[in-house]
C-alpha cells in the first residue's frame, strides 16, 4: 500500500501488522459496521470525538492532503455460533488511503448504467440504514453482473419491483427541473452525501421530491446522478444503452457539482459546518481540484460518519 499506517484497536499500528483471526465473526457473518459509528448496536469502546480523534490522528501519521478514511467495527474471533458471545471481542480499525474518482473517468464524461436482475432486500429483512458489511452482499452482486455486462455501474430495484439505490451509491433523477429520489423506505442507505445533495439543491432553488420511482423513470429522465462518499456526484449518461438526455452532463448535475466541490476551496460556503479542518488552513490537491485538507462529513443529522474528503 502507499500509506505506512492505519489505526487499529486504539493505537497506530504498521499497514501490514494490523491482523484479523480466521476465526473473526465478521468474517463469517458479516457482522461488521462502518462510517455511522454511534447508530449501531455493537459496543465499541470508543466515543464519537475519540474516534473523531483517530481518524485525525492517522490522516496527519500519513501525512495526507487528500484521503478516503474508512473506519469499520467489527466482531473478532469468538464462538463460531451465529449469535455472537456477549463478551466476545469487538475491534475498530481506521483506513486511511488515496483514492480517485470511484468510477474512475464516468465522474466527468458520465457513466454508463444497468438496471440489475438483483434487487434489494425486503424491509423488515436487513436494516438498510445501518452501512452494515453484511448489507453490501447484495451491492458486490449487482457491481459485478455491471461489469460482466461492460457497464460501469448497477442500479437496483427494491422488492415491489421500484427504483432503489445503486450498488454503492444512492440516485437522483432530474425531469422538468425538478430533483426526484426514491425514498428512505425504498430500502437504500440514508445516505450523508444524498442528504448534503438535497440541502445544496434547497440552496441553488431546486425542488426536492421523495417519491416511489418505477424503472420507466430512468428512462424518460431529463438527468441522472449517482451520489455517495466514495462516487462524489458521478452524472450518468446512459442507462440499458438508452442515452440520458443529450448523453452529456445536464445543468442541474452540474450545478450542484459545482456547488458541492466548491465546499473544498471556498466557492460554497459551509454555512452548515460540515467540514473538519485537518492541517489547518494548508493547501491539498483533491481529486484533481486544489482544495483545503478539510473532511467533509457532518450533516445538520448526523455526525461525521465518512471521513474521506467529501461524506
């Protein structure tokens, strides 16, 4: 890896000393969480300015500018039982790496989607606001039956057969100038990205609907955007091999691309306080944009969950 460290179970450790048993339950069942630390149900040791802390404190030992930071909480090696021993060990580790556009080119010429044969589970089935790992089984199924098909990325219908979510990414569709997102019920992630969309969209006088969206809507869609703390804002310009709009990144993605990447070098302001200042006032090079070393990652909801540059 090109980082000397990450922080795993309350220290710094050496990339390649930072080890998991065999025997880890995450790694049998998935039990595993990451970013939105606090909501979940597994007891971490850590509280959310220590962990804010840690992943300060590994950016700066990295000596970093520009970083995706992941951290993860995830049960060890205990009872090979499903239910996981009361006592059994929980461990936090903190990720902190360089990472381009997540699509990689698709984040400016737009990429090129599928709507997948898999869908997303059932309400009731998995807490799909939870970033859960063993929610993302359905997300490596829908990413991999994309490629096969030489699409960039997947888009997944919920169980009544509606838009949900890409594999990794929440969606918006833009149709008459208004901005349309299937609802937190459609069984997506409520994501920090898609939350920060619909308040710079408030911002720039858009309207924001919340709706039940059938696959047809891809289809007749003005513009479409994926969203997500790895994918930024990606415009799509093709869907099933039918060409979105002109095939060319609307206005609407556009504006709100520009709104969101001037949050990093002062062309938005951050009247939300949204962002985390890790070296100061110094300047970085992110994704390309000369930017300050800030995080992004707080919303007027939640506390920073994603800790890479934008959340």
């Amino acid at each position: 890896m090109s980082v000397p460290f990450l922080w795993h179970n309350g220290r710094l450790k050496p990339w390649d000393q930072a080890t998991v048993h065999v025997g880890a339950h995450a790694l049998h069942y998935g039990s595993s969480v990451f970013e939105g630390l606090r909501v979940y149900e597994i007891e971490i040791g850590y509280t959310a300015a220590e962990m804010d802390a840690a992943c300060l404190e590994l950016i700066r030992a990295n000596g970093m500018g520009s970083a995706y930071v992941r951290p993860i909480v995830f049960r060890g090696a205990g009872s090979l039982g499903v239910l996981p021993q009361a006592d059994g060990p929980v461990e936090v580790a903190i990720l902190a790496l360089p990472w381009g556009a997540y699509l990689g080119d698709a984040a400016e010429r737009g990429a090129d989607v599928c709507v997948s044969s898999w869908r997303r589970p059932a309400p009731g089935t998995l807490p799909s606001w939870a970033k859960a790992g063993g929610n993302y089984l359905s997300s490596q199924l829908i990413a991999l039956e994309a490629r096969r098909g030489g699409y960039d990325e997947g888009i997944a219908l919920g169980h009544e057969g509606l838009l949900s979510e890409g594999a990794g990414e929440n969606l918006f569709l833009v149709r008459k100038g208004r901005l349309l997102t299937p609802p937190t019920s459609a069984g997506i992630l409520a994501g920090i990205t898609r939350d920060t969309v619909v308040t710079l969209a408030g911002e720039l006088g858009l309207a924001v609907e919340e709706r039940d969206l059938p696959r047809e809507a891809l289809y007749s869609a003005d513009e479409v955007f994926l969203c997500g703390t790895a994918a930024e804002i990606t415009p799509v310009r093709s869907v099933d091999r039918k060409r979105v709009g002109d095939g060319a990144p609307g206005p609407v993605t556009r504006a709100l691309r520009d709104a969101f990447f001037g949050l990093f070098d002062g062309r938005t302001a951050d009247r939300w306080d949204w962002l985390t200042w890790v070296h100061g006032a110094t300047r970085a090079v992110v994704h390309g944009h000369e930017e300050q070393a800030a995080i992004h990652g707080r919303t007027p909801q939640e506390k920073p969950a994603s800790m890479g540059v934008m959340a």
